[in-house]
C-alpha cells in the first residue's frame, strides 16, 4: 500500500498552522483560508501540495 502524504496548510500571513491538512492529490481554487490565530481570511489555489496566494485588486472609487 503506497504511503500518502499529508501537509497542514500554513498561514501566508502569519505563517502558523490552520486547521486544514492536504494530501499529495488535493486541488483547491479560489479556496477561502481561514486563520484561527491571526482571523485574516486569504484567498488560496493547491495543487500537487503548492500552495499559491491569490492577490485580489482593491476596490477602485467610481469617479463621475
């Protein structure tokens, strides 16, 4: 039986462990993490246990 490999997801802010753990075959997109320790919410993709932030814009003024 091969051996699966688990990692637990890490904060980008903070850089502590979150609550989730990944396997080797996990894919997540536009997945909403969330910190118990430093309550920032981040935006991540996983795929093949690499972890990428995505950077969303900030909200633009409307000028008239």
């Amino acid at each position: 039986m091969p051996q699966i490999d688990y990692t637990w997801i890490l904060c980008p802010v903070c850089k502590s462990k979150t609550r989730l753990k990944i396997r080797e075959d996990t894919e997540l997109k536009n997945f909403p993490l969330f910190c118990p320790k430093c309550k920032q919410e981040s935006l991540i993709e996983v795929k093949h246990l690499h972890i990428t932030v995505i950077r969303e814009p900030d909200a633009q003024t409307q000028s008239r």
